[in-house]
C-alpha cells in the first residue's frame, strides 16, 4: 500500500520527504512516510484539483455552501 501510495504522489513525496535522507531504519521510513501522507499530503498539502485549497480547507467550504443554500 505505500508503494501505492509512494507513486500516485508523482514525486512529490521524494522531493519534500526523502530527498537526500537516510532513514536509520525502514520501520522509520516506513512511519515517516506513512505519517507525511495520512497528515501533510493528504489533509494539509494544497491540491490544484481542489482550487489550490487544502482538503480540509475544501471540505469546511463545501459544508459552509451546503448550509448557506
């Protein structure tokens, strides 16, 4: 799943996680990987699908319309 996960991101992941890293072991890289892409990449990064917002900045927006109409 993180090899999945580790492609879809397109490279992104290696240039702001990995780049010129060494993890001291791969359980580390495993948990550091794991947590960039469950907290930063897919809640807080700012995605162009989105409007260039975060996902959470996209949801409360969309949930904000929801009521406001």
């Amino acid at each position: 799943m993180i090899m999945r996960r580790w492609k879809a991101s397109g490279g992104i992941l290696k240039t702001e996680l990995v780049h010129n890293r060494r993890f001291i072991t791969r359980q580390q890289a495993i948990q550091e990987i794991t947590e960039y892409i469950e907290i930063f990449y897919n809640r807080q990064r700012k995605q162009e699908k989105l409007g260039y917002l975060s996902p959470a900045q996209f949801s409360q927006q969309y949930y904000a319309n929801l009521l406001a109409a």
